[in-house]
C-alpha cells in the first residue's frame, strides 16, 4: 500500500474486513423470525437441562448445545468470588460441581446422589429480531440441604440464527439480605 495515505489504506482495510463478513455468512437456513419459541422459553428449557434427579446427571452435551461455542458466562462462584468462564470451563465446573461432596453444616450432600434443582421463579425479557435480554429469577436447591433454596439473578445475552436461539452470555448475582431482589424481577401486588 504504499503511496497511500494512512487514511486511504485504512478506509480500504475496513472496506476488505467489512466485504469478508458479508460474504462469510454461514448458509443454511433463514432466520424464522415468526417461530413460537420464545427467549423466556428457551432459557426456561436450560435450567430444566442443568437439574437432575437422585443418582442422575444432566446430558452436558444437550447442555452445550444452549450456547454459542464462543460464549462467555460470568458467575458467582462464592458469596466473595465471581469467575468468568468459556463454554466448556462452565460445562467442566458444572459437572465437577455434580461429582463433588458439599458440606451445610452438619450436614453433607452429592449433587450426583441427592440431585440437584434450578427453578425458574420469574423472568422480564426484552425481544428485538435476533437478539434478546433476559432476566431471571431462580431458586437453586439440592434435596435435603439443611437451609432454603439459593436465589439468584442471571442475565441471558441471546441471538438467533439458523432459526433457533443461542446464549451468547451470561453474568449471575446472588440474592442476599444486602442485595434483595431487583423491583423488575418482584412478584406484583
């Protein structure tokens, strides 16, 4: 490129980058814009994916099949700790949170052998095309747990493509007596 001011190059570089995204397009099918599952229904169908009854565990790769491979989800792994994980990080801790024992007091319990549940309480949810935020309330639990279930908040990140939603990201908060719920997430009076 040379002879060409900065300017000019970088106008024709962006040009190139912005040519090569529309042509690398993935075929396949269109978009359904018009396709009765929603975003609130389709994060719904992920916790009834991650929960499993005694002496089972989730199909991780059904699990997987949720999100973009490319996905970023941000949890809180502790009341102190927050960590950022890839997809197959999240798919590992989850998993690894099956097999390992979990101590509530006196009590000890195996996710693997007493289950584990995540509820939907409540959801907002915001639509546009192929994209779409939503909010959750959730209830997680593990069968004989000395102590009510744990509330938390996730914000999904979606998009949509060959018809289908995906989960682009995710960051989570627990509730506390510090932190209550959100008002968009309370239950109407």
């Amino acid at each position: 490129m040379a002879g060409l001011s900065h300017r000019s190059a970088g106008m024709i570089v962006l040009a190139l980058i912005i040519s090569s995204l529309t042509m690398a397009q993935p075929a396949g099918p269109q978009l359904r814009e018009d396709s009765n599952e929603s975003a609130e229904g389709f994060v719904a169908a992920l916790y009834h994916a991650v929960s499993a009854g005694p002496g089972t565990i989730p199909d991780w790769e059904k699990v997987r099949s949720f999100f973009l491979k490319e996905a970023v989800i941000v949890l809180r792994t502790s009341r102190t700790q927050t960590t950022t994980f890839t997809l197959d990080g999240f798919i590992k801790d989850f998993s690894d949170f099956y097999e390992r024992p979990i101590k509530i007091g006196d009590v000890t319990l195996r996710p693997k052998v007493d289950g584990f549940f995540e509820r939907v309480v409540r959801t907002r949810a915001w639509t546009f095309r192929t994209m779409a935020h939503v909010l959750v309330l959730y209830e997680a639990h593990i069968p004989g747990a000395p102590r009510n279930p744990q509330q938390g908040i996730d914000s999904f990140i979606l998009t949509r493509s060959d018809g289908r939603w995906f989960i682009a990201g995710i960051t989570n908060e627990l509730i506390t007596p510090e932190h209550p719920i959100p008002a968009e997430l309370r239950a109407v009076q």
